[in-house]
C-alpha cells in the first residue's frame, strides 16, 4: 500500500535518529518523538473533535514543528490538511476556507487579529489555538494533543488515491484552485527524490521556505524522513542564521530559490560559512540565471536547477553535480517513472532542441482541482497527462531546460521570444541585480518586450548603456524596446516574479512610453515629408 505515512515508516525502522532540529526552540526530536506527537494529534482530531476521513483541516501558521505534527495526523487519519498562506488576506483566506467546506482551523497566535475577522464570517466547528487561544471556547492544540491516550487504534486505512491535502494555487489567472494531493503523491515523491537524487540517510538539509507551499512540505521534508536524515526547521529565513546552520549543523543539500541563493552570496557571513559538508545547492520555484550557477562554482560549490509544479510534486527532474555544472540552465532528465512530453500548439510532439509545452505523467501527478472539473479537464488530458504551461526543450542527450510559462512568451513581428533566455543576459551585467522582461501590445510588432530592471546599489546605470550590453548577445527582435528602472520586483514566496502585477502596476507608465515613441515616430517622418 502506497501512503503518505512517511514520518510513521521511518519511526518504525530507525526510532532514535534525529529526525527534526527546531531552530526556534532548540528541540531535537527523534522519530519516535515526532511521530508520537503527529499520532496524538490524529488520535485527537478523531475521538475528541470528532473528525472523519475525508474532513478538511485547515492550517494558518509559520514554520514551526506543530505544522508538521499537524501534516503527519493527516496523513495517519484520512483527514485533509489545507495548508493556508500566511500573507493571504482575511478576504482570501475566507474563500479557501469555504471553497475547502473546513470543520477545524489551526491558528498561531501571530495571526490572532485574522482569526478575530475570520470569526465574523465563517462558521467553523472548531478553532485550535497553536499558542494563546483567541477565544475562550478555542481550543487549545497542546492539551488536545497531550490528554489524548494513545491506547487502541481507531485509525482508519488510508489508500493511495485517498487525499492528503489541498494546495491552493496562488490564484494569478483568477480565483485559488485546490489542487488534490492523494497520499500516493507524497510517498512517491518522497521515494523517487530519494532514489533519482540518491539521498543518504546522513543527509542534513535546513528549511527555510514556507511550509504552507508544496515545497517547503515536499522537496526535501518528505524525502529526508523517508531515507532517516535530519531537517533543520526555520521559521523564516534569515541569511545569518542560515549560514550558521549549515555550519553548525554540517548540512549536506540546501533547497532554495534563485533570489535567497543570490542573498547568501552577497552576505558578508558568506565567506565564513564551512561549506566542506555540502554536496549540493539546488535552486527551485524560478529560473536558475546561469551567471549564479557560475559564481557558485567559483566558491567550489554546485548549485543545480530543479523543477516541480503543485499539480505534479516539487521534484520531477533529476542530475548529476557534474552534469549541472557543465550544462547551466538545464533541469535534467525525468525521474524514474514520470513521463515527459514536449507538443507544439497543435499537440504534436517536436523534437530535440525545438520548444514546446512541457505535459507530465506518473504516479506524482495530483488527483485534479478540488471541486473544479472545468479546470481540472483543461489541465489534465485524456491520457492522464498534466499540461504544465511551461515551454521545454530537450537536447540530443536527453537533458531538459525550461524556455519559461507559455503565458509569458511573447510574439514580436510573427517571432517567438522566451523571457528567460533575455532576463539571463541582462543578469551578467555587473549593475543590474534583478531583471524581469514582459511582453506588452504593440500596434506595428503585436507585442513588444519590456525588461523591468532592478539596479544594484549605487549604480547610475542607464537605458541606452543596457540596449548597448545587449546588442551583439541577442537577435535584434529579442531585444527589450523598452527599459523600466524599478524599485523592486514582486514575487511570491518561492522567488517567481508577478509579472502580471508587476505589468498591471506600472501599465500607465508603459502606455505612455509607447504613445511617446508612436508621436516622437510621426514627427519625424512628418518632418522628413
């Protein structure tokens, strides 16, 4: 029976490794320890709260190990955990919270002041407090958990297409969709990671990003307990503190995204790090810009690129150190067992070095949209592959890169121009820090790309002098008509820029950018009349 049980397999075969660090705290739970806490957290969600398979709970806090006692009860119970984003609006999370039909919602006392507003308007059948409770009638999770005997077994069976979870999307294309994870998604993506990346049980790997998205909980927490290494659990990220980690704690593989890989650089602790434990960086949730996987290098560390998706789990490529380092860019080759296809508009497979859209299959792929079978049917087709969005190309070795979201891919004078190959150019200039090209109207070319540029501190870095770098790097109908300085580039928690905020805010200025052009043009060819 394939489960999403992971934390409860490895308790019974290695007890007493060290399982969890919590930095927070300082705590250092073996298996048994961990897996007890998660037991009696299932255990009371059944006979105290009186919960059934296939309740929703859901879940509103940062990093800390309640969550992951929290996951695991779901996973023992039958019962489904709805992790909820911690900088969703009380408006936001109201939907999910009806959209999911929740009976119970997990709290931490952070987020006090929205469960005040979320009391307002939704009824729930309970409340449970992860630190002071709101209400008098809260509950408290602690004592639920403690006073719950762990005599007899009331759990029921859980099956491989059972859910586990609900993971909602961050809702860029309209409202957030619940995206089934069944158990059998979790416990192959656990395994497949531990077979396709060849983790070893001495493995130490800290966590940092948000355990309310499928990769804090998936990339390398599911895989770590399922081969009895150690995660170090942060409840934020923190550049210091997480050098001292890998230091202190000799951390063997570090998951991140481009941004906080930049950041760690930069650091002026960066340098004192003892990196001699590292076997590999891996870089997720954004592309990979070449020029960082070079100054990694530099430092005699490798930083891969990874790839996953919410809809086919976090980790669906794999490759060696040696193959990162001489192929930047490239994502590798399928895991065991996933399938992979690259079509063109017309649904028909292109060959190697061509693009197309990139669709998966396997037993990682989720169950669908909760309560959506409109989208669910426009993602997943008949065969039981998941069209991803994201443009793909495969060279003659079998290595894949990403080519960036079929959304982002813009169409200038009847040519297609993909973002990324743009952003990773401008990304070797010594003054630009962060970079995202967008694709916006244009009445003689269709579209026209727009590079939104973030300069690094001090730099008086110009327009001209960034058309200037990029003449000679690329095709000319690649190139950006317009530079936009910025203060900032939206992105989510996982490093992936918002370019439809980031269009939507700055649309005037765009606008009338391109009237300026269109008039200063007229004149001209008025004058040269």
């Amino acid at each position: 029976m394939l489960h999403g049980d992971i934390l409860g397999e490895r308790a019974r075969l290695t007890p007493h490794n060290t399982a969890l660090v919590v930095k927070a705290t300082g705590e250092r739970l073996s298996y048994a320890e961990l897996d007890e806490r998660a037991r009696r957290c299932a255990l009371a969600w059944r006979t105290t709260l009186g919960l059934e398979k296939g309740d929703r709970v859901a879940i509103l806090s940062n990093n800390r190990v309640e969550f992951l006692e929290a996951f695991f009860a779901a996973t023992k119970s039958g019962i489904v955990l709805v992790p909820l984003g911690t900088k969703l609006t009380p408006k936001e999370l109201e939907y999910i919270l009806r959209d999911a039909g929740v009976k119970a919602l997990l709290y931490a006392g952070a987020f006090a002041e929205t469960v005040r507003v979320l009391e307002r308007c939704v009824e729930l059948g309970h409340w449970i407090a992860l630190d002071d409770p709101v209400q008098p009638d809260h509950h408290s999770h602690t004592r639920l958990r403690d006073r719950c005997n762990l005599g007899g077994d009331p759990l029921p069976r859980c099956e491989g297409d059972d859910v586990c979870c609900l993971l909602y999307t961050s809702g860029t294309t309209g409202r957030p969709k619940g995206v089934i994870v069944p158990h059998r998604m979790v416990a192959w993506n656990a395994l497949n990671t531990v077979a396709c990346w060849q983790l070893r049980e001495t493995d130490v790997s800290p966590v940092f990003t948000p355990l309310y998205h499928a990769g804090g909980l998936g990339a390398f927490i599911g895989p770590i307990f399922a081969v009895g290494g150690t995660i170090v659990l942060h409840d934020g990220f923190d550049v210091a503190e997480v050098l001292a980690t890998i230091t202190d704690e000799r951390c063997t593989v570090v998951l991140g995204v481009p941004t906080i890989f930049r950041m760690l650089l930069d650091s002026e602790a960066f340098g004192d790090a003892d990196l001699r434990h590292v076997r590999w960086f891996i870089s997720g949730g954004a592309p990979l810009p070449p020029a960082l996987v070079a100054d990694y290098r530099a430092q005699g560390v490798v930083l891969r690129q990874g790839y996953g998706l919410t809809e086919v789990g976090v980790n669906c490529f794999a490759m060696t150190s040696e193959e990162a380092v001489r192929h930047p860019g490239a994502i590798g080759r399928p895991m065991m067992f996933t399938e992979a296809r690259l079509v063109d508009a017309a649904g028909q497979e292109v060959g190697p070095g061509e693009v197309g859209e990139l669709l998966l299959r396997g037993p990682h792929v989720s169950a669908g949209y909760w309560h959506k079978p409109d989208a669910t049917q426009a993602s997943y087709d008949a065969e039981g592959f998941f069209h991803t969005g994201d443009l793909a190309q495969r060279d003659e070795r079998g290595l894949y890169s990403i080519a960036g979201r079929r959304t982002d891919m813009y169409i200038s004078g009847g040519v297609n121009v993909y973002p990324p190959e743009v952003e990773a150019e401008l990304l070797l200039h010594a003054d630009i820090e962060d970079v995202a090209v967008v694709g916006v109207p244009h009445p003689k070319w269709g579209e026209q790309g727009v590079a939104f540029v973030l300069r690094r501190a001090g730099s008086s870095l110009g327009r001209e002098t960034v058309h200037e770098f990029l003449r000679g790097r690329l095709a000319k109908y690649k190139l950006p008509r317009q530079i936009l300085f910025v203060d900032e580039l939206p992105r989510t928690p996982y490093g992936k820029v918002k370019k439809h905020e980031l269009r939507q805010a700055h649309l005037a200025q765009l606008e009338g950018a391109l009237a300026a052009t269109s008039t200063a043009k007229a004149s001209t060819h008025a004058a040269s009349a």
